[in-house]
C-alpha cells in the first residue's frame, strides 16, 4: 500500500459519459505512453486494429515513455475514437485496460509530495467542477491508503529536501484563503503581502520568523484597521480591462478548439462592448468602463455575495492541485498566476452576466470550465504569459492590487 492525500470531494466524483454536456476526447493533444503503444499495435480485432494502425502514431519530437505516441485528431480537434454518442470505442471494442493513461486517468489530477501520492481534479470536467465548486461547505482534505500498484501518471514530483517548507506554506495559504470573515480579493491581497514579505527574507531566516509571519497575517484578517485600509484601494479598471485584453487576445492569436469558450469569450466580447477596431483599440472605451460597472455592481456583486464559495473552491484547489507556491521559479510568480487567473475568471464572469444580464451557478460552472480547458491545459499559453508579464513589469505587489482590487 502507499500514502495518498487526496480533497474529500474526490470521493464524490463519477463520470456521467455520454450525458456530459462537453466532451474530454477533444481539444488538446492526447499523449500515449510507450506500453499501451505496443498493446494498441498488437490488438487482433480488425476494425479496431486498423483504426488504432491509423491514428495512434509515434510521437518521435518526445524521447520519453509517457509521451512515445500521441493519437491523430481530425480538423476538428477531435479524437477519431469517439463514438456518435459520445463514448469511446477503445472502452466499448477493448475494455477500459486498454486506455492511455491520459483517458484511463482523466479528470484525476495526481503529483508526488515526498512520498506522498497526491489526487485531485482538474475542472476542465464539467462534472468535476460541479462537484467542487459547488461544495458551501468548502474543501477538506482526507488521508488515506491504496495498492502501490494502482494506475497514475504523475504530473509533478516535489522533493521535499529541496522545499522544507512546503507543508508550512501550502497549510497557511489553504487556512487563509478559507478564511470567511473577509471577502475573498481581500483573502488574495494577503496572501500576496504574505508572499512578498517571506521572500524578501534569507532562507537562514525563514525556519526561525516563518511561524510569526504566518501568525501575523492570520491576525490581520481580523484587524479592522488593516481590513479598511486595504478595502480603500482602488483598482484601475482601464488597467485591469487593457491587461485583461492583451492576454485573450494572446489565447485567441494560439487558437482556440473549444466552441463553448468560443461561446462564453463572444458574451465578454459583446457584454462589455469590447470590439476593437483596425488599430487593436476599443471603440469606446468609456461605454467598456460603464457597462463593466453596472454588471458589477448590479449582478456580478450580488450573486458573489452569496456564492463566493465557489471562488474560494477555486482557488483552494488550484492551489492543492499545483502544488503552489512552487509551482514557477519563484514564490511570487505562483501568486502572479494564481492573480491572472482569478482575473480572467471574474472579467469572464462580469461580461457573460452584462450579455445575459443575470448570473446563475450553472454561468458560473460553464466560465470556470471552458477557462481551464482552454488555459490550464497549455502549458505554452501560461508560459507566454508569465514572460509577458515580467516583461511589461506587472510583476510588483501594487500591480497585483490593481488587478485584484474593485
């Protein structure tokens, strides 16, 4: 048996098949590992052989085990193995062992912490995002065991004699941000002061202050002095809607498979007036500005007032499922990309309630959904955008504030 730690919610999770509203067999590249290569080439049913002949070729750019092969997509970008109702038929024709590790595993989400097997769920499962972000009572966390044996494929491993204080701050960072008494952009910018102030110190000084600091700014959250004065920054919203644009128009410039985000990016387009004429500008910027406040302030307010749970499942799993705070070269670049994101998610959501002029938890599942699909699963996008910020100097906690803040 081995250790595993996995979100209690993943206890809850099942695939729903063919009465899935999206599909997981298309839109991204899909990696075969060299053992189920050699099973596919060796397969005697005649129709499935030749499809399998057909479609599943070496992947020769990769010279390792879990990327030896990768399965040919049609225009659409999707799997030539899927059936008209949705399901596969290498699971229906061959039986769910003769599944790549990326079908066999999917949604699941696992890395290695010491000697610690890690599971989570990635949400660009439509059902895996019902099923955490819908959870009011937030995210706990279950120790547990299972067969060594046991399928996976690793996505991350981190060593523990190279981050010694990894617990420290993953266990701070969930305690914090699961911390209801402030709203959860104030949860955010702590956290973001929080990152800053330990990197700032020696790593000789960290073992001795780092139980102080995570103390202080746990204590913060219930000064209402400190509180009010961060709640007394404005954000920049020209700032936050320039940003914001440059990074979709990032995405769109490396095409985008999915027609739902296509769907939900047209709603942000059309709901805040986004067009932009021959010159890349806004039309009217100032009709942005005016339809982004009044879908903030009208919808977008209210609704979170009562559900901002569902940020905060977010965010928690995010940061479980990344194994952040390193999950980039520095402490602050993961709290960066933690910000974009979060970003990206509430401009979708604001514009999508501006077009629809409501916003509901099935809005709010379908944003997150779509978002992760497009985004979290290219690793070149995230890269591109990480480089761009730094680049531009968006990299400063006051940057942060501006993106975070109202």
């Amino acid at each position: 048996m081995r250790p595993i730690l996995i979100p209690e919610y993943l206890n809850e999770f099942n695939c729903i098949g063919s009465a899935c509203e999206d599909t997981c067999c298309a839109g991204w590249n899909i990696a075969v590992e060299k053992k189920t290569y050699q099973t596919y080439r060796k397969v005697s049913q005649p129709e499935m052989a030749e499809k399998l002949l057909k479609y599943v070729k070496r992947n020769r750019k990769e010279h390792d085990d879990a990327n030896y092969a990768k399965f040919i997509l049609d225009e659409n970008k999707k799997c030539h193995m899927i059936l008209d109702d949705g399901l596969c038929s290498i699971h229906k024709e061959l039986g769910e062992e003769f599944l790549c590790n990326t079908c066999a595993i999917y949604p699941r989400h696992l890395t290695r912490v010491g000697n610690v097997t890690e599971k989570s769920l990635t949400l660009s499962c439509p059902e895996a995002a019902r099923v955490i972000l819908l959870r009011k009572e937030g995210i706990g966390f279950i120790e547990a065991e299972e067969p060594k044996n046991t399928r996976g494929l690793m996505n991350k491993e981190l060593i523990l004699e190279k981050y010694p204080y990894f617990w420290d701050l993953r266990v701070f960072s969930i305690q914090l941000l699961q911390s209801r008494q402030q709203p959860i952009e104030i949860r955010l910018i702590v956290l973001g002061l929080f990152i800053q102030k330990i990197e700032q110190l020696k790593p000789s000084e960290l073992g001795q202050q780092l139980p102080r600091i995570m103390q202080d700014y746990l204590n913060r959250l219930n000064n209402k002095e400190f509180i009010d004065s961060l709640k007394e920054i404005k954000g920049n919203l020209n700032f936050q809607l320039n940003l914001a644009r440059a990074l979709l128009r990032l995405r769109i410039t490396s095409g985008i498979a999915s027609e739902k985000y296509i769907t939900v990016l047209q709603q942000l387009i059309e709901g805040l007036a986004l067009e932009e004429n021959d010159e890349k500008e806004v039309q009217d910027i100032e009709n942005t500005i005016t339809k982004y406040r009044e879908s903030y302030t009208h919808i977008y307010e209210p609704f979170i007032s009562n559900h901002e749970y569902m940020f905060e499942n977010y965010i928690v799993n995010y940061v479980f499922k990344n194994l952040f705070p390193y999950d980039y070269q520095t402490l602050f670049e993961s709290y960066m990309m933690l910000v974009v994101n979060f970003t990206l998610i509430k401009l979708h959501l604001i514009g999508m309630a501006a077009k629809q002029q409501q916003l509901t938890q099935e809005m709010f599942i379908e944003c997150v959904q779509q978002l992760a699909k497009v985004i979290e699963h290219t690793p070149s996008y995230l890269q591109d955008v990480k480089e761009g910020m730094v680049e531009l100097g968006y990299t400063t906690m006051g940057h942060m504030f501006v993106m975070i803040s109202k």
